[in-house]
C-alpha cells in the first residue's frame, strides 16, 4: 500500500534502449512485471514509480528480487543484477 520508486542508474544512455521490462518476484514467482514503456527515462536513469495497487499484491512476509532486463538497439540483451529487498507490513491494508 505504498509507492514506492525504483530507480536503476545505467553506464550509458538510456536512448539506446529498444525494449525491457523490471519483474518482481517473490518465492520465484513473478508478482509484478512492468515494460519499459511504463518507466521515466533520463539520461542514464530508468525509473518507475509504483502504485498502492501494485505494492498491495507482494506478500509482506516474503523478501522481494527485482531485476531489469533490457534489450539495446543494437540487439544486445542485458539484466541486472538481481536485488533482494525486505518487503515490510503495513499496519492498515488497502488503498488510501
């Protein structure tokens, strides 16, 4: 229930990427998948900002990985390193 902004700081320009998307997992099971098209590109930054909606689907009591994976103009095809993070509770459930 949350909004949280997840940011990735890239060695190049984020206008040499043609396609990608960042997944969310948990318990090797993807919760959230976002496209490219739906991140804030800059410079050398990709940035998506969640919704409440989406942060409500992840299960508090597992820890979240989140990877992004890209595919350059060129054709080369990159991925992250894949972050772990606490997925902390919220004491009143739902969207405000």
């Amino acid at each position: 229930g949350t909004t949280p902004t997840l940011n990735f700081i890239l060695p190049f320009a984020v206008n040499t990427i043609e396609a990608g998307y960042i997944s969310l997992v948990q318990n090797r099971e993807t919760v959230i998948e976002k496209s490219i098209s739906e991140c804030e590109l800059e410079e050398k930054t990709i940035r998506l900002k969640l919704s409440q909606t989406d942060t409500l689907q992840l299960d508090d009591h597992t820890a979240t990985e989140i990877q992004l994976r890209i595919r350059l103009t060129d054709g080369t095809a990159l991925a992250s390193k894949i972050f772990t993070v606490s997925t902390e509770r919220i004491l009143r459930d739902g969207v405000i």
